[in-house]
C-alpha cells in the first residue's frame, strides 16, 4: 500500500498517517521501489 500511495503523489506523512509506520525510514523502505516515472509525472502534475 505504501508504494501504491507513493505513486499516487502522497508525501510521506500521509503514507504514515495511512499505514502506521513510525519513521520516514519505515516508509522509505517500504516505497524505494515504488515507480520513479509515474512519481515524476505525480509532482510535474502538481505544480501545474
């Protein structure tokens, strides 16, 4: 779920509001691998 939420554009805090890791580094290790493009293409839409 956190990957999934890392994809959509969710900053971490929200992903530890929604899966309950403690630390940013618990999200880290859980989004390392989430898609970069599909994250890039995220923040581009945002500051649009």
């Amino acid at each position: 779920m956190a990957r999934r939420l890392a994809e959509a554009g969710a900053p971490p805090q929200e992903i530890m509001a929604v899966t309950a890791h403690a630390t940013p580094a618990e999200v880290t290790r859980y989004t390392r691998d989430a898609n970069r493009p599909n994250m890039a293409d995220g923040a581009m839409t945002r500051l649009k």
